[in-house]
C-alpha cells in the first residue's frame, strides 16, 4: 500500500471510535455521577493500566491540575512497572498482579476512592488484581475495555466498553482501542471536574498559570466572563494574588478582593452563589 492508502484506512477506521464510545455514553454518565458523589466525600479518581493504556491513563491524570487547578493527589494513574513504563515496555510487568495491590495500598487506597481499570482486553493480571482489591476495599470500580465479554467489564461494578472492532494492524491496540480509551477518560475527567464546580460556563475557571501560555489565557477567560476589558481584568488579578475565582466576584460583583473571598467563603466556594447568579 502506498502512504497515501495506508492513511486513508487509518482515518476511515478512526471514524467509527466515536461511533463506538456513543454507543456506550449511558455507563460513562452513571460513573460520573458515582466518582462527583465520592470525591465530594472526600475520594480520589484512580487510574490503573499497563502499557499503552496505563499510558493513556497517566496522560489524563497529569493533565487535570494544569487545567483545572485541583491537586495532583485528586486524580492519580498507576501504571505497570512504575514510572519507567511511561516511556519504556518494562517486560512482564503487565502480569505480576501482586504488584496492583502494592501499588494501590501504597497510596493508601480508600473506600472512598474510584478506580479505573484499562486494559483493551479486559484481561490483563495487573488491571483484574487491581480492581479484585479495588472492589475489596469499598471502592467504586469502574472498567474500561474493549472487549464486552472480558473479565474486566464482568468484574467491574461499572463496565465501558467501546466496541471499535478489529485494528488495521491486528493486535495493536494503540490505535483504536487507545483512542477509545482517551475519550472515555477525556469524558469521564471533564464532566466530573464540571459537575464538582471547576468550569465558569465553557470555561477553565481554575486554569493554573505555570507559564506565559497560561497567564495570558487566564486573562481571555477573564474577559470573556466578565465582559471587562484588559486593564480592569490585569488589576482584578493582581489584586487577587491571581486567583481567577476571587478576580471574578471582583470584576462582576464591584467589590474588593478582600470582600470577594468573604463571598466565596459563605458560599462554600459556589462560583455562581457567590456571583448570586
């Protein structure tokens, strides 16, 4: 096949991942609302996998703190193999499931917690060991696979499992299987994050401001929020100590920093109560 024909199949094969995780948005939403109920108590969102999709996995948790300024503790991904696994294949790992259950009591796994086992076959020792004593331990278990007959999607209290069917390269399961995956959790982490509070309308209201890149969009969602124009946005956030939350009640409510978190304060950090919108 020439380049030409070999990307051509890949994008019409790509084209039926949607097709599949829409299949399958029913147990996406009721896990959603079971991780927002635990974690409003207190839990944690738990990814576990090996290979490609505990990669997948540790792609999702990172990204959460960037854009939704929670704790790196909220959202955590083990992956087979620890931390080398992320860029290397650490041979074996995949398979000694005794390893699951050190690594999930060495973060101090709590009834409390959420844990997402992945694994495109539904069948991999670390991801069934891990969600054996997920389920052990009171946790919500939640099983993303695509493999609907799997040991995974029969053991998990919540199963998801996109059926994407056969990969062009068979047994390849990065392609789209992974991209299944990436979506499920692109869904599972935004709604969750949305519905605990996170998000002002469509935007990142408690984006972290780690770079130039970041300062400058904390100034757009500003403007944009507060139909305010630059000067007012840049002193409301260096009064604020840039606190987007707080720059916020500022800007929309007419009122002083100090008086801003007196708001949110009563408000429970309720944005909205707090604006009394």
């Amino acid at each position: 096949m020439s380049a030409s024909q070999i990307i051509r199949l890949m994008n019409k094969e790509d084209r039926k991942v949607a097709l599949a995780v829409g299949r399958v948005l029913s147990p996406v939403a009721k896990a959603v609302d079971a991780i927002v109920q635990r974690v409003r108590e207190g839990g944690r969102l738990i990814y576990v996998g090996a290979g490609s999709s505990g990669r997948i996995a540790m792609l999702d948790a990172s990204e959460c703190p960037p854009t939704f300024g929670v704790s790196p503790a909220l959202v955590r991904a083990l992956i087979a193999g620890g931390r080398r696994a992320v860029t290397q294949s650490v041979e074996g790992a995949e398979d000694r499931s005794t390893d699951a259950v050190r690594d999930l009591k060495k973060i101090k796994l709590s009834r409390l917690d959420s844990v997402v086992g992945l694994a495109a076959s539904g069948a991999t020792p670390y991801v069934l060991s891990a969600i054996a004593y997920a389920k052990r331990c009171g946790c919500l278990t939640i099983g993303v696979s695509a493999n609907r007959a799997s040991p995974l999607t029969k053991m998990a209290e919540i199963a998801i499992a996109p059926q994407t069917g056969p990969e062009i390269l068979t047994g390849s399961t990065r392609l789209k299987a992974g991209t299944s995956q990436k979506m499920v959790l692109n869904m599972l982490s935004t709604a969750v994050m949305v519905r605990l509070g996170h998000v002002y309308d469509n935007l990142m209201i408690d984006v972290g401001e780690a770079n130039q890149k970041l300062r400058e969009r904390a100034k757009w969602i500003l403007r944009e929020a507060s139909d305010r124009d630059v000067s007012a946005v840049t002193r409301a956030l260096r009064q604020s100590g840039h606190d987007l939350r707080v720059a916020l009640v500022m800007l929309k409510r007419g009122i002083s920093a100090k008086q801003a978190r007196s708001r949110l304060a009563s408000s429970n950090g309720k944005l909205r109560k707090a604006l009394g919108e």
